[in-house]
C-alpha cells in the first residue's frame, strides 16, 4: 500500500536520545515510510551522556565530541528508516543536553534536559506537531519505560506539546491549533521477552543488560536503546504483560532496514552488538513485533477493546 504523504494519516514519535528510534519504533517508521506517511521524528538530546563503544575512537579524544558523533549517527539511522520512501521522514532536534542516568552529575547540568523549562519545551513541541499535523503520536509511558529522566521529560513534554498544540490559545505564534487524534506509549511485552530470554539461556547465548543475573525475565530492568547500564528500579518489572498491550504491529519486512539503522549507532555497540549477532529466528523474534498500549484518544471516538495491527486504525 501506498499513500499520498500529503493525504495520509501521519505519525510523531518524541524520543529522549539518538538510537532511542531504532529499538521499539525502527520499525514502526520504515513501515509508515514505505506506506507513503509522512513521519515526524522528535529527539529531544543529544546523547552526549553515552559510553563510546566504537573501537574505531579513541574515548577520551571522542568524549568531547559526542553531540556531533551521535548527531551524525542519528543522520545515517534516518536515512536507513527513510530507505526509498515514498513517505517523509523529518527529523527534529529539540536542542537539550542528555542528562544521564537518574541521580547522576548530569542531571544538574543548567542545558540538561532534565532541567528544561517545561513550557519551554512544550512550546517548542507543540510548534513541531502544528507544523506536522499527526494524526498519531507515540513516546514512552510515564515512568520513561525504564526510569531515564530524559525518557520520563519526554513523555511530560509528549503530553503537555499534544494538549497544548491542540488549544489555540497557547502558542498562538505557532501556527493553528492541531488536534492529535491517538496517543499511544510504547511497551515491551513481557510475555515475549521470557519466551526469547528462555530460549537464549537454552542455547547458551549471552543474554542482554541485566538478564544475565536475574532469572526471572520480568523481573530484569534492562535498558533499551539509551546510554548506560541502568540502575535497578525496585517498584518497576521488564515491559507489560501481553494482555495490556493494545496494538501488535508485525514489522518484519522492515526488520533488516530497524537493523541498519541500529547498526548507524556505533558508539552504542552496548545496546544492540548483541541482538545485531543473534541467531536469524531469535532476532526475528525480537525485531519483528511492536507493541504499544493506546493511552490517549483525545479528538476522536475511540473504544479500545480489539488489538490493533495498526496504529492508524480507527
């Protein structure tokens, strides 16, 4: 199926770091893109928090240079999501610096994102998705899916850019008022996840972020297309269980452009080395499904009740 971008029911994804895109939604955006959509990516830092496990720099030379190192990998994820169209993908950078872990240094610093004004930043949004016109959004939940503040912020500014973009009295130098019809967070299944991590230990295979010392897959808090290696979070498990996930989406014919663009992310090695080097039939069970959970329906009559296939029905 193809699409006029121009008439097509769009997409905005608001992410906290580049390589954030590729993990749970790489797939989602190539897909949208290859539909004819047009597709709005919102990276809201610069990722200059990351650990360089590019063995092609040297990391203490890097180290100053992340915010242009990450930026020109984001560029060649875009381009590798984007692929041969015919949709649009416009990528958007909020401007803010990545605050690290939670309770870490960073998150002092004055540019940090989790210092950001949040109107500010809401205004910033609020003008994108006006200029955008998105029938969907898409973030993380409140918790930022794994405790990240710049992942918690930007599901804060998700929302508050939605309601605000959506009320012409806010703003009123940004364009029309737009109304976003469905708003969804991004989830992991968890019920997937224990199948896959259960089948890896049966092989032998080296397991991902925290799995390898928990033997619980729910219970392993691992970190997902970010910076570093997270810190235990005592009131959250890994993901949802798959009956609270609303929309299942099948993003297997685009699994090798969501590994391409994963692959763009070389100082982050950390995060995807290890499922970019799976077995084909265990990384197609990782790769191949999406899953979200539909939180917010705002300006159109929904009644969630049946798993969607996709996030532009109804």
């Amino acid at each position: 199926m193809s699409l006029d971008p121009a008439r097509a029911a769009g997409l905005l994804l608001v992410h906290a770091h580049p390589d954030d895109e590729c993990f749970a939604t790489g797939g989602l955006i190539a897909r949208s893109v290859a539909e004819g959509r047009r597709v709005d990516l919102v990276v809201c830092t610069g990722g200059e928090e990351g650990e360089i496990h590019d063995p092609s720099l040297d990391p203490e030379e890097a180290k100053p240079r992340m915010r242009e190192i990450r930026a020109a990998e984001l560029d060649c994820s875009v381009a590798a999501l984007q692929g041969s169209g015919p949709g649009e993908l416009h990528l958007h950078r909020l401007g803010y610096r990545d605050s690290g872990m939670m309770d870490s240094e960073p998150n002092t610093h004055r540019e940090a994102f989790w210092q950001a004004d949040l109107d500010e930043a809401t205004g910033k949004l609020a003008s994108v998705i006006r200029e955008a016109k998105p029938e969907v959004m898409v973030t993380y939940d409140a918790n930022g899916n794994y405790g990240h503040p710049d992942h918690i912020n930007a599901h804060r500014v998700a929302v508050a850019g939605m309601q605000a973009a959506a009320d012409p009295s806010r703003f009123t130098d940004a364009g029309p008022a737009w109304g976003v019809a469905k708003f969804y967070e991004i989830a992991f299944n968890r019920d997937r996840w224990a199948a896959v991590i259960t089948d890896m230990k049966e092989r032998g295979l080296k397991l991902p972020w925290d799995f390898e010392a928990n033997d619980d897959p729910a219970k392993a808090d691992g970190e997902i297309g970010a910076e570093a290696a997270p810190e235990p979070a005592e009131e959250e498990s890994f993901g949802l269980p798959d009956a609270e996930i609303t929309a299942l989406l099948d993003v297997g014919a685009w699994a090798d452009a969501k590994k391409a663009a994963m692959d763009c992310h070389k100082t982050q090695r950390q995060d995807f080395g290890w499922l970019l080097d799976l077995p084909d039939d265990l990384a197609s069970r990782i790769l191949s499904p999406e899953s979200f959970v539909l939180t917010r329906w705002p300006h159109r009559g929904i009644t969630p009740g049946v798993r969607e296939s996709s996030l532009f029905e109804g």
